[in-house]
C-alpha cells in the first residue's frame, strides 16, 4: 500500500468519524461563517464563556464513551468478517473435493476398470486433501463462533460501561451548569444595573 493510498485512507476515515459526530462542515457552509463573522473580535462575558466551553465538552464525551467504542467493534467485526472469508473458501474447495473423492470410492465399490498410474496418484491427492479441509473447516467454524461470541460479550459490557459514562458526565455537565447559572443569578442580584451573565470581558 502506497504512502499516498494511507494518506488518503486516513483523510476519508477523519471525515467520515466528523459526519458521525455531526461535526462535518462543507465548504459553503465555512465560506458563509467567514462572510457573518466580523473581522472585529467582540467581548463577551465571562459567564457566557464558561457556559459555552461546557457546551463544548459534548464532543469530547462521544468520541470517549461513543465513537472509539463504536471504531473498536467495527474493526473486531471486520477481522471476524475476515476469518468468515477464508472458512467459506475452504468449504467450497472442501465440496469441489469430497465430490472428487466420493467419485473414487464408487468406482472402487462399484468394481470399475483398474486405476492408471496418474489415476493413483490423484486418488491419493483427492483423499489427503478431503482429509485436511474436514479439518480446517471444523477448525475455522469453531474459531468463528467463538470470535463472534467474544466480540458479541466483550462489545456488550464496553457499551454498557461507556454509556453510563457518557450518561454520567452530561449529568455533571448539566451540574456545572446549573451552578454556573446560580452564580451569575446572584451576580446581577448583588449589582442592580447587572445582567445575567455580566462579567469579566473575554476577548475572542
């Protein structure tokens, strides 16, 4: 794989993982936040600041408990996908073999003509072989089903754990908030010509 096809892999997994989040912005949308935002930096109040920066920690929360949760179970069902890939290969060389080799056991049953000399030797290769992809594919179901039931069990707790965490911290987020809102009721209420919100000017 080239460094330019990584770096392309790279690029279209970010954008991807950004429309997910619903943080994905197109070009005219940018060119229109260009065009309405000011040159001028404006002030804002510290109290606004401090609500908008918890707002911001949304995003932080899903790519924590949510999306990485979500990526780790997608590749474990890709290599699982993967293994299911080489075990239908097998069974269908499998099939194409023991017909091959049951069409040699009937004819010695059935008493046929003696087997040539390359007969012999494609006899035996058919028989070796129908011998080792029994196996393989015994061998490979066993490995899918158990792969499947591990990521199944594995991904089931991970999920239960990070949405409590998730579910958690919007809680304590909504609990800063609620503190936030009380000190800049008591703000104005101790400054008769405040408002909500009035502050420390923050430059953005």
């Amino acid at each position: 794989v080239s460094t330019q096809s990584t770096w392309e892999a790279q690029k279209l997994n970010q954008k991807a993982e950004r429309e997910f989040a619903g943080v994905e912005i197109s070009a005219e949308t940018q060119q229109r936040l260009v065009d309405l935002i000011p040159e001028q930096r404006v002030d804002i109040s510290d109290g606004i600041a401090g609500w908008t920066a918890e707002w911001e920690t949304d995003a932080q929360l899903m790519q924590q408990n949510l999306c990485n949760c979500i990526k780790k179970n997608m590749m474990d069902m890709q290599a699982l996908v993967e293994i299911c890939e080489v075990r239908d290969k097998a069974i269908n060389e499998w099939n194409d073999v023991k017909v091959r080799a049951q069409g040699w056991r009937d004819r010695q049953e059935s008493g046929g003509p003696d087997l040539k000399r390359s007969e012999i030797a494609k006899k035996s290769a058919d028989l070796s072989r129908e011998e080792e992809l029994t196996k393989l594919v015994a061998i490979l179901a066993n490995v899918s089903k158990d792969q499947l039931r591990r990521n199944w069990q594995m991904h089931a707790r991970l999920w239960s754990f990070n949405t409590k965490n998730f579910v958690q911290g919007h809680h304590q987020k909504y609990q800063r908030l609620k503190e936030l809102w009380k000190s800049t009721q008591i703000s104005a209420a101790q400054e008769p010509t405040a408002t909500p919100f009035a502050g420390v000017s923050i430059k953005l």
